[in-house]
C-alpha cells in the first residue's frame, strides 16, 4: 500500500536490525522502500540490500556534504547505474547549510561533483535523487544548465518555499514530504504540500533521521511513512488510501518499477 521512497537502510543503527525493520514494515502495509546510497564506499552493502529482498531498489551516488570519500567519475556512476535494481542516481546535490568558514565560491568541488551526477542520470537515463539545502538558486540553476530535465527525479526531503517547488515542478520533478511534514512548527512546508498536486508528490522516511510525529525524536523507520501519508492526506483533504494509491503511483513512474515487481 505504501511507498517510503527515501530511506538509509544500510546505515549502522538500521543494518544491524533489518529483518525486524522488514516485519514492522509489512505489518504498516509499507511494501516497498528505495534504500539510498551516499558515497562510493557504501554502494557495496546499499545494493546488497537490494539484490537480497525483492521490495528493495537502491540508488548510486554521493551525498553533497560527504568529503574525504573517494570522489565520483561518470564512469564510476555510469558502472554502478547498470547493476540489477539501481533505479536512480543520488542522493545528489548541493548544501551550503555547514560551509565551516568557507565562502560559497569555495564549495565549486560540490557544484562540480552535482553535474557529474546529473551527467550520469541523462547518460544512463535513471532520475536524479536532489538534496538541497541552503543552496536553492545554485540547485536549480546547475539543473537548469545540465538539461536535467531530461532525466527527471524528485526533490527529496522537501523543505524549501512554495516558489522553489513550482520550479522543480517546472523542471518535471517530483516533490517527496518526509516526517518533516508532521511538525508543529513546518507550517510553510504544508502549505507547499497543498499546493503541489498529488500527481507529483512522493513520501519517505530519510530514515533513520526525522521520525515523523508521535515518533520524532526516536530512530526512523520505513514503517512510519504512514504518518506522512496521513499528513498530506490531512492537507489535501484526501483520503490516506487516495494518497497511498498516488504516491505509490508516482514511485513506479518516476523509477520505471513495476507494481507487479
């Protein structure tokens, strides 16, 4: 019935228990997850999660703010799209949230590192998986200028304005709400949700951070993604099944998945 289509299952805390994620995950009706990968170095155990449980698809890429990682080549992302179940590349993008004293013009190793992946997303024709934060104008400007368009993907962990939605929209991206969604305090981020349509919006986990209320605070699960699902359901004045249907619509759409895989 549900979709989380961003969750970090291969981190340490989630790993290490991850048949019990599986079983509360089947028993909230959450039946399928795209697990994200976010340096080289990791792709190893993120695919293996993907190979080893038929609801799990996966992505390549490197985050944004990860350094002294190994730095991606289009080759190396062009290799890691063509395994068995990568649906997308990323988590991608830019973040200008913890420049640690550096000037914006100091961070063009990370503008430079987010074309390589949207080179590799057109090449390989998978979607993009874009974080920003702090750092809008240059995300959709770097969009913009690499054709990104014509890989699509979707705008994770929305948390920016109104106005920054209708240009990924704009771009024929997707929008996902995290638990974000369900705090007290996000009341510019429901009003985003409203306005984007349901056709184009996506839910997730990033687990395991940003646990959705009652649960924020605690380790995240894909098995909360109904909190979300009922949140936007709340603002869209729809019913939770209509978004369940919708989301997970969109997730097969988006990542050329099949319901019936």
């Amino acid at each position: 019935m549900f979709v989380d289509s961003h969750c970090h299952l291969s981190f340490p805390e989630l790993a290490e228990r991850i048949d019990t994620i599986r079983a509360e995950m089947a028993a909230a009706r959450v039946d399928r997850a795209l697990c994200i990968c976010t340096t080289l170095e990791e792709f190893p155990a993120v695919h293996a999660l993907a190979t080893r449980h038929d609801n799990f698809w996966c992505s390549a890429g490197v985050h944004p703010d990860n350094e002294g990682v190994r730095e991606p080549t289009l080759d190396d992302l062009l290799a890691l799209a063509a395994r068995p179940r990568v649906v997308a590349i990323g988590e991608t993008g830019l973040d200008y949230y913890r420049l640690n004293g550096r000037s914006l013009a100091e961070m063009e190793w990370q503008r430079e590192r987010f074309r390589v992946h949207i080179r590799a997303a057109r090449t390989s024709d998978l979607p993009l998986v874009v974080h920003t934060r702090s750092a809008s104008d240059d995300t959709l400007a770097i969009l913009r200028e690499e054709g990104a368009e014509r890989a699509g993907g979707v705008f994770h962990c929305f948390t920016e304005t109104k106005g920054v939605a209708r240009a990924a929209l704009d771009l024929g991206f997707y929008v996902s709400f995290s638990g974000i969604l369900t705090f007290k305090n996000a009341l510019e981020l429901q009003d985003v949700a409203r306005f984007v349509p349901l056709e184009r919006c996506l839910i997730e986990t990033d687990s395991p951070y940003l646990a959705p209320v009652p649960f924020r605070g605690k380790t995240n699960t894909p098995a909360l993604v109904p909190y979300v699902a009922a949140k936007l359901a709340e603002l869209k004045g729809a019913s939770v099944e209509a978004v369940a249907q919708a989301t997970s619509a969109n997730f097969e759409a988006l990542f050329k998945i099949s319901s019936k895989t």
